[in-house]
C-alpha cells in the first residue's frame, strides 16, 4: 500500500470484529510512528496500548458507567470553540446529520443518538485501543504534534491491513481509563483509538470532504 493510498483509504470505522491485533503489528507500527516529526523533537505524545483482560475491564467500567446515568466527567479542555462559527459549525451539522442518518436515526430521536453515541465506550467492538496523553504544561504547538503522531499511526495501521477510530469521546471518561491505566497526575488524555480489522457488516459510511478551494489557495503562477 502507498502512501496515497493509505491516505484515501483511512477513515472512522465504527465496527469491528473480535479478530485478535497481534502485538508484533502494534510494536511494529509504533516504533515506526515514533518518527512523526514535532517541533524540537519534543515528542510530547504518551501512548498506552490496552488489548485482552486491561482494555475488557475498561469497557466494563465505562458500560457500568452509562447504565448508571453517571455524568461525563468534568472536561480537562475544550473540544469546540462555542459558538462554532460558519463554515465549520455546518460541517459538523453535515457530519451528524450523514452519520445519523446511515444509522436510520431521526435529527429529534436523541434517545437512539445516545445508544448509538454509547458504542464509543465499548471501542465499536475492537480488540485493541490506544490512549494517547499529553503533558498538562504544554501548548497549542505540541497538541498540532499529537495530531501528526496520531495520524502516522492510524496510516501505518492502514498499511498492516487495519482500521481505527480517534475518539475523543474517551477524554469525557477519563477518570475511568486513568482507573485502569494510572497515568502520571501531570498528564492529560486527549482522546482514545479504536484497533482493529473492520467488521464489513457494520455501517461503512464514509464522510465527505470540503473541495480544495475551500482549504487550499494557491499563490504562484
């Protein structure tokens, strides 16, 4: 698989099988990925791994957790500027409204929005799960190199024949993966990631893209 190709191919999967990630592919792709560059060669990310007994405890306890009503823990940052403003607040409404919609759930059914939101916590089914960290004193600048760590992994992922799914949706649990994880008091969680080989009876859903112009200008002749 080229880079292109693990470029195009990427994307959220929300559905995968109990098929087993072998530890040698994930050893693999993370030393592989510890070359994502960061400003200064800060390599601020702090990745936890949990497959097997670890990451079936988590999920029990975030599954005990939404059957109890228990409120989403106070967040730690910002997920969204509020108000979101144009053009972003409407590709947000465009994503909830294409993924919803695949699943057969009304805009006004919040009730079944919820069940299907809740599937976050149980990692859509995957084997295996990564929690990605970041030191609380760091800035804006190491949190852009979070992101290109996450993404080289989720693209070397792709050239192992796997899939993911970032979810920041974990951050909103955080006090139950630091319960199975304990991590330093001095780091944060920024989000999780599902791993794992795609379950092809699942949703497939794929989002759209804003075209190039609306991203990208071009200056030169």
């Amino acid at each position: 698989m080229d880079v292109y190709e693990a470029v195009t191919s990427r994307r959220a999967v929300r559905g995968f099988t109990d098929r087993e990630v072998r530890g040698e592919v994930l050893q693999r792709v993370l030393s592989a990925a510890a070359w994502a560059p960061s400003a200064s060669n800060l390599q601020p990310w702090h990745a936890y791994v949990l497959t097997g007994g670890p990451l079936a405890e988590l999920k029990k306890r975030a599954g005990e957790r939404l059957a109890a009503g228990d409120p989403w823990d106070e967040p730690e940052y910002e997920q969204y500027p509020s108000p979101l403003k144009p053009p972003y607040r409407e590709r947000r409404s465009a994503f909830g409204e294409q993924r919803y919609g695949a699943l057969g759930i009304a805009r006004e059914d919040i009730e079944a929005r919820q069940r299907a939101s809740s599937a976050n916590w149980d990692c859509f089914g995957a084997p295996a799960a990564l929690f990605c960290y970041i030191d609380r004193d760091l800035g804006s600048p190491q949190w852009a190199d979070v992101g290109m760590y996450l993404q080289t992994v989720m693209l070397l992922l792709r050239v192992e024949g796997l899939h993911s799914c970032t979810q920041m949706a974990w951050a909103k649990f955080y006090r139950s993966v630091a319960e199975v994880l304990s991590p330093p008091d001095e780091l944060m969680l920024f989000c999780g990631m599902s791993i794992g080989f795609e379950d092809l009876a699942a949703d497939r859903t794929r989002m759209g893209r804003a075209p190039l112009h609306e991203t990208v200008t071009f200056v030169g002749d």
